[in-house]
C-alpha cells in the first residue's frame, strides 16, 4: 500500500531524477553572460581604478530555481495521479454493462456514463470482452462484445431518451448474448424507478450462467415528475409525484410557459415529509391559462418534469341560450339548469345578458366560445342565424337540444345535423311506446365509444328526424328500439349535434344522470380536438410529429426516427421510442403526447434476489486528479522566473548613463517578461479539468398587465355616467315600475290605438273596483323602442294594414315573452273567420302568423276546462270579448298532471303567449264617463260583464302564476283535514 494516495501512469520516467546531479553540475560550472557596459571617454576615466569582477560560477539559488524545474518537468511526464481510483473489475471475464437511459437516468446521466467508463476501463486492463447495452433502444442494436475502444464508442452513442425503459426486452437480449460464455459479470446502472416488468426482466438472467452483479441504484431523492394539469374555474391545478420512498419534505417551483417559451406564471408546491404527492394552484385569467403550452418543474432537467399541454386542457367557454321563459324562482324547471350544472367542472359558462336572441346570439360570439348550446330554441333572427352559421363554419361546435319548440319549428332550419319530423313521439301519442325506451349500446365509431351503457336511463318523449341514407352515420347514440337519440354532423370545420331530447327532465331522465356529463364532456372536448375525422370525430387519424420533448425537458424538433401518432377510434396513444412524448399535428391543432400518467406512482426498484452474488454499490464521482497539467503549469512559471532573473543579472532593468541610452532595450525586456509571465498562466488554467456543465438559463418576464385609463379617460367617463343619470327617460321608466301599467302595443292606425287604449282604461276602471290592484293608466309601446321588461301584459291588436313589426322588433318580444312577459295577441276577426289557427287565410291571421314565425312560441291549445286561468278569480268557462265563440290559445301544459278529484290540473309558470280573435280590448273600451264604446256582438249587456271579468282572471293569472293553482285547492285541502 502506498503512503500517499498518488499513483504515476509512467513511473519509468521517474528514473530521469537521477540526471538531476549532473545537471546541477552543469549549471554549477557555467558562469552568467557578462555585463555589457556603455563606453563613454568621462566614464572610463569615473571607473578606471575600479577592478573589473567576473563571476565564474552561477548563484546558488538560481542553480536550486533550475534543478527544480527539471524535477517538475521529469514528475509531469510520469503522467502523477493523485488520489488513484481502486480497481472495480479483474480478471478476464466477460462484462456486461447495462444503463437504464429512459427518461429517470437524465438527471444523472453524466455520473453514469462516467461510471460506465472506469469499468471499460478496468475491463480493458484485464483483457475481458465487453457487452454494453441501453435499457431504451431499439431492438436491434448492437450489444456487443466490443474491446475497449469500441465499448467506448458505444457508451458515447447512448443518451437518455424521454422515454420509459424496456428491462424485458433488454435483458433478454443480454441472457441470450452472454449464455454462450459463462461467468460473465453484469454491471447494472439503473435509475431507480421500479417498473411493472422489472422482477421477471432480472430473472431471465438465471438461466445466462452470469457469475455475478454489480448493482448501481442512484439517489433518487430529487426525482420529480407532473402526472395531471387540471384547467379549473378559477385556477391551474398541478399535480406532481416522487418516489415514495423520499420521506425528506421539499419545495419545488413550477413555472409556466406559452408556445414562445416565455414564462407567464409560476407557482410553488411543497411535498410534506413522507408524502409522495403535491399540488400546486396557478391562479391567472382564463386567457392566460389557455395560452399555457407547458408547465415545467425548475430544478428538474428530465422529461417527466415537464407537462404539455394541448387544446384538451384548454378551459373552454360554452355559451348557453334558451328559447324557454325564465323563472329564476324555480332553478331546477329551467332548460340551462342541468346543462350548465354538468359543463361547469370543465369549462366557463357564458350566460347572456338579454333574452333578445338578435342581441345576445351576437354578443356571445364576440367572447370567442368554443361551443354554443342552445336549448329549445326553434327560430332564430335572421342576422342572428347568419352569424351562428358562420361561426360553426369557421370551426365551432354547436349543440342543441329538443323541446316543444323546436318540435313545432318549420322545416328551413339549417343548423340542424338532421331533417326533422314535426311534433314529437311521446307516451300515448300516434307514435307512441308501450312503455319507455332505454338507451342502446354507444357506437364504437361515435364520440361516446367507450362509454358504459346506462340501464337506468329511460325516454319518454323525443323528436324524430326523418329516414334519410346517412342518417346512420349521423347517428351519435341511439335508444333501443333504434331511433337516434343523438345525431352529429359537420359543418365547415365546425360540428353541429342535436340531443332528440328536451335539457330538462321532462322528457327523459338522462340530463340528471351521470352520462348525461360524460356526454357533454366528450362533445366539448371534440369542439378542439384533433381525435376525429371530418365525420363523426372519432376514427383513427395519423399526426405528424411537430415539436418533440428532449429527455431533459427541452423542447426539440424531431427527428428521423420519429414516427407519425395514430389516435383515435378505441386505442390510447402510448409513449415509444417511435412516438416519444411532444407534440403532434399542424400548429393550429397539436396533440400532447404526455410520459406520465393521471395515475402514475414513483415505487423505488428493488434489489432482486438471484441465485448469484449481487453487490450493491453507489454512484461516484472520479474523486482522482491528473498532476500532469499542474506540474506542467508550474515548471512554466519557474521557467518566466528563471528568464526574468538572467534578464536582472544582464543588466537590462538597470538605467543608462543617459537618458534613452537602453530605453528600447528595457522596453524589449518588459514585454517579453510580460509575454513570459501571462504564458504559464495560460497553460495553468488550461490544464484544470472542466467542472460542471453549461447550464442554461431563461429569463423572462411577466406579462405585462394592462395599463390604466389615464386621468382625462376617468374623467370623461364619469361625465358620461353622469350624463347617462340624468337621461330624459329616466323617469318615465321610474314611473313605470312605481305602479303596475297595462300596456299595448301601437299600430300607427289612430282608431285602432284609441280602441286599445280604451279598452285597457275600462279593464283599469274594473280591476281597481273588483280588486286589490290598482293600476296606472294604459301606456302605449314601440316593441323595437320601448323597454318592456316594465309591464306584467302586453296587448297587440293585429291590424293587416298596419306595417310588418321589424326583426329586432320581433326579437324584443321574443325575449320579453323569454323572461316572463305575457303578450296577448288579439287578431279581431272572429266575426269574419275565428282566429285563423283552424286553417283560414284573414289578413289579420296571416299578419299573426308570419309574426309568430319568427318567434320561439311553444305548443298551444285551447284554455283547458281545469286551466287555473278559468278559476284565477272569477269561474270562467270561455273568455269572450267583443265577439264570442273563439277559444283563448294559452301555452299547452304538456307536463303537467289533470285528475278528476282536483280542481285545477298541477302546473308551474305562466303562459308567456295569449291568442285570440274575439276583441277584448273592443269589449273593454270606455268612454271617459265610462260608458262602453263599441257594441258587443251579439248584442248582450252580460257578454261584456264576461269579458271584463276574463280580462281580470288574466291579470290575476299574470301577476300570481301558480300561486292561483294552489289556492284554489284549499277547499279540497281542508275539507280532507276535517275527514
């Protein structure tokens, strides 16, 4: 054993210190270069009784300064090594090296691949032949033996690859290579992760003849990964993973990235002593959350720190429309309630802020949403369509869903994936079921494949779509009997899907099931999705690799080796080494190809028990140091001083006689002393060995926000509210809402509007003496104007004459009619035709007609015997006006329930549509005395009693709804009681 740890690669060379004698002689014996003097006459004459010395023999110190750069130049070259690593491999046995370089192994990559060369060199001084393998390549590469040289040149082929390892494949490979020479010894650097095959890979070496193994497991306590990015409500949810053996608690930071690399946010997120798991919250504006492309740990440089993300993890916004009236009193009757209650975990809700279709449909498309659902909407403003159309085009998802309007729309709709049927197939119906209809089988080539078929789901009502030849291939899920229940086409680059089903639970019980938010779910994600084909979205398509994930987490292009990605149809995307984990697709559409799962767990590998020795050892770093570059370095420092002494000795730093009598000769010698004295520390710094890599930094910094209105802009503003406060009709709305009006609509035609004015001044007149409620006067309405929210009834004379209601006229009414509004058509022409609903072709029915087609109206029926609006106050069998015999057309009660043991059939809402055709306004008119106007036909004094009581009982009904319903079984309520 040596005293010092120091080791010499030439230790022949030593013998040149014998020489160091006869050197020291040599120099001894050879006198300095004698001084050269100037020779001025007057200086000959200063130093002629001077006695002129010459050394013979050079100092003794110098000679010393010369002997020991010899010494230092003979040690350089025997090529000293201080602190010698030991000898890990002898003999002249096969050596097998095998290196985990998947996607663990980068951040110690380099330790590893040292290791791997002090045992190729161990095996080269032994003579043995040498396997050396990757745990992440191809199938067919090389393994081996190589001699030394090409052993190395194999290690520096390897790199790690962002990608899992395959221990079954490679070491089966090496069982199969190293069976033919037994003994050999196997030295496995691996990561440190477990996998799923990893005890069965290590057993195949049993049956090899291996004598035994070295096993190399790294410090696995910094090893990180992201498993799942959740895009909430209000924030990005990270998960991350460890190895759960790490029990040390620890910190990391997660930064987030666009596609131009720039750092938009970071958050922290701390793993808790023995915890495995941590979660991290970036909160950020939605818009900044979308334009997130990865989400990368900093202190980590593997691949699985990093996450991609795609249009999947996009938070999307779903806009919501309905064609039903709004009652914010009862949530869960209202069409967007389920609808929204199963979108709103994956993406932001868009709600108007009108009814009005023409304004709202426009509005909700300036905000950029990636799907619209539209619930019972069965006409659309024309401009509105235009532009809804125009948006699925352009790649938009639209999503509809049945109801009683839709089911009576006509038939030019163009934003329906299917022709339908008019009226809908219900219980009891011509086309009815016996019973209700359960859900068949998904297709496994529709969006919902995969989906588990719900046994509890039943249909009750739905629309059908007319038999056409792709109408199977249009089909998304169908109920058992085989008629669509859901139906999908494409438009454009866009999609339009048609649920056959109300949103409500009225008519299938699907919306308040679990399907019903995996459905919605899978639709969403379709709207962005590039798992689909033009068709239905869902068959398999082959991707390009467009930007690739390095195994130390940068992004990289592609290379030759990869391949396209084949997604879609029943099968997962896994990561490969043809398809290693990046992005794939075009630059407007990209797929995330992801290393770790939702699910994934970071188990320590465990040591395996065999039936050979297997050592544990650690990683280390080559602690041994090269002397040669610093022995070197210093004999050149020795040699710069040694040249500057012979300089000192020769006079040449010494001043002349006179002034600039040596100055070129002494600028010379600094120069050159300078030259001397930088050379060997040139060489000195070169001969240190290089620590530590290049690491690479990014700098970015945050958005910047959005700068704040200056002080001129405020100011302007608030001259603005200021103005807006103090608008003229201002107070004509107070006045308005202060007391409750009736209110009709002007026609232009002067006697028309007089008789309606008047005839809402006489129901006034009857409502204040018959009842609690004490109207204001009668307030006449421009629908394409006025704000109607205001008033609880609204009174529209239909006159042919008058001119067509524009269509954002028709709009207002609509979406009036939409949030609770009553508007009680009255066509005036039961003593020409009736009412023009039984088929007859007035003016006035047809002018209501092309008025009612623009509009969302619902089913209508005849006032029922047991409607509460005959019972709301007064006993109504009929409603009569100027003109008797035609029926009040009120919104059908599809879903509610008449028995005969009750007085009123059960019901909630108000009728948002009246029609008739017996002039009620004409029964109604007084004069200011309060004498009748108009004659009633026929000519019965009673028959306008009936109609002013009509004209309350209607009131009654606007202004209490349903309440109405349940008084009026209060007779019968106690009555039970007292039984």
């Amino acid at each position: 054993m040596n005293a010092l740890p120091l080791a010499f690669g030439a230790p022949m060379i030593l013998a040149g210190l014998i020489a160091l004698p006869i050197i020291w002689w040599l120099l001894r014996m050879t006198p300095p270069r004698p001084q050269e003097e100037v020779f001025p006459p007057l200086r000959i004459l200063a130093n002629v009784l001077k006695k002129e010395e010459t050394p013979s023999k050079s100092p003794w110190w110098m000679t010393l300064l010369r002997l020991l750069l010899a010494a230092l130049v003979i040690l350089a070259l025997a090529e000293p090594v201080w602190n010698p690593r030991p000898v890990t491999l002898t003999g002249n046995q096969p050596v097998a090296i095998v290196l985990d370089n998947g996607w663990a192994s980068a951040e110690d990559w380099q330790i590893k691949l040292e290791t791997a060369e002090r045992l190729v060199s161990d095996a080269e001084e032994a003579g043995a032949p040498i396997y050396v393998m990757g745990t992440a390549e191809r199938t067919n590469t090389e393994i081996g033996p190589f001699d030394a040289t090409g052993a190395l040149e194999r290690l520096q082929a390897l790199k790690p690859r962002p990608i899992p390892v395959d221990r079954q494949e490679a070491f089966g490979r090496l069982a199969s290579a190293i069976a033919a020479t037994p003994g050999a010894r196997v030295a496995y650097l691996n990561d440190g992760v477990e996998t799923a095959d990893a005890a069965a890979a290590l057993g195949q070496l049993e049956e090899s003849g291996a004598a035994s193994m070295l096993w190399y497991r790294p410090d696995t306590a910094n090893l990180a990964g992201l498993v799942s990015v959740d895009n909430g409500a209000d924030a990005l949810v990270v998960h991350a993973v460890r190895p759960t053996d790490a029990g040390q608690p620890r910190s990391v930071t997660v930064g987030a990235f666009d596609n131009k690399g720039r750092r938009i946010a970071e958050t922290s997120m701390a793993f808790g002593a023995g915890s495995s798991e941590a979660e991290g919250r970036i909160e950020a504006p939605i818009e900044l959350r979308n334009d997130f492309t990865t989400i990368r740990i900093d202190s980590s440089r593997q691949a699985a720190a990093t996450r991609l993300l795609d249009d999947n993890t996009k938070r999307r916004r779903v806009a919501l429309l309905s064609g039903a009236e709004a009652d914010t009193a009862q949530p869960l009757l209202s069409p967007l309630y389920y609808i929204s209650r199963a979108l709103q975990p994956f993406a932001d809700i868009l709600q108007p802020r009108t009814a009005d279709l023409a304004v709202s449909v426009p509005e909700l498309l300036d905000h950029t949403p990636s799907v619209v659902v539209m619930a019972d909407i069965g006409k659309l403003p024309e401009a509105a369509e235009q532009r809804l159309a125009d948006w699925v085009a352009k790649g938009g998802t639209l999503i509809r869903f049945a109801g009683p309007r839709l089911a009576g729309a006509s038939d030019d709709d163009t934003l329906l994936p299917v022709t339908l049927r008019r009226g809908e197939r219900s219980l009891g119906g011509t086309l009815s079921w016996t019973e209700p209809q359960r859900l068949a089988a998904f297709p496994a080539t529709g969006p919902f494949s995969g989906l588990p078929t719900p046994q509890d789901v039943t249909v009750s009502r739905q629309v059908l779509a007319e038999p056409s030849p792709e109408l199977f291939e249009k089909s998304w899920a169908n109920l058992a009997d085989g008629t669509p229940l859901v139906t999908g086409e494409t438009q454009g680059r866009g999609r339009i899907v048609l649920f056959h089903i109300a949103p409500d639970a009225t008519w299938s019980n699907l919306p308040i099931s679990g399907t019903f938010v995996d459905m919605l779910r899978r639709i969403v994600v379709l709207s962005r999705n590039l798992g689909g084909s033009e068709e239905n979205g869902t068959a398999s398509v082959s991707l390009p690799p467009y930007l690739m994930l390095a195994a130390d987490g940068s992004m990289i292009p592609p290379t030759s080796e990869t391949k396209p990605l084949a997604i879609g149809g029943n099968a997962t995307p896994e990561v490969s080494y043809d398809n290693p984990p990046g992005f794939y697709g075009s630059e407007d559409a990209l797929y995330a190809l992801n290393l770790l799962g939702p699910r994934t767990e970071l188990t320590p590998l465990v040591q395996p028990s065999l039936s050979f020795p297997v050592t544990a050892t650690a990683y280390a770093a080559d602690e041994s140091i090269r002397l040669r570059g610093p022995l070197f370095a210093a004999a050149a420092i020795l040699l710069a001083l040694d040249t500057l002494l012979v300089l000192w000795l020769g006079g040449h730093f010494r001043p002349g006689p006179y002034k600039g009598s040596r100055k070129g000769t002494r600028k010379a010698a600094a120069l050159g002393a300078l030259a001397l004295l930088l050379l060997p520390a040139a060489l000195f710094s070169s001969a240190l060995p290089l620590a530590g890599g290049q690491a690479l930094a990014q700098t970015s910094s945050p958005a910047p926000a959005e700068s704040p209105k200056d002080n001129d802009t405020i100011a302007r503003d608030n001259d603005t509210i200021l103005h807006d406060d103090s608008r003229p009709g201002d107070q004509t709305m107070i006045n308005a809402v202060s007391v409750t009006h009736l209110a009709y609509v002007t026609t232009g035609d002067k006697a028309v509007d007089d008789i309606s004015r008047a005839g809402l001044q006489g129901l006034t007149r009857f409502l204040m003496e018959k009842t609690a409620l004490e109207p204001g006067a009668p307030i006449g309405l421009d629908p394409a104007r006025d704000e109607l929210s205001f008033y609880p009834l609204i009174y529209w004379p239909i006159d042919a004459n008058a001119p067509m209601p524009s269509e954002a006229a028709i709009a207002r009414i609509d979406a009036y009619m939409q949030q609770g509004g009553t508007v009680l058509f009255d066509t005036r022409d039961e003593f020409a035709a009736g009412a023009g609903l039984d088929g007859s072709t007035t003016p006035a029915g047809q002018r209501l007609r092309a008025i009612l087609d623009g509009m969302n109206v619902p089913p209508l029926e005849p006032v029922p015997s047991d409607h509460v609006l005959s019972k709301s106050f007064y006993i109504m069998p009929d409603f009569p006006g100027r003109y008797r015999g035609s029926p009040l057309w009120v919104e059908a009660s599809l879903n509610s329930e008449s028995r005969q043991d009750r007085p009123v059939r059960t019901g909630d809402g108000v009728s948002p549509i009246l029609i008739t055709a017996n002039d009620l306004a004409g029964a109604w008119a007084v004069d200011p005395q309060g004498a009748p106007l108009l004659p009633t036909v026929p000519n019965d004094p009673m028959q306008r009693v009936y109609a002013l009581r009509g004209g309350v009982n209607i009131m009654m009904y606007m202004l209490t709804g349903n309440y109405k319903s349940d008084q009026v079984h209060v007779p019968v309520l106690l009555e039970r009681l007292g039984n």
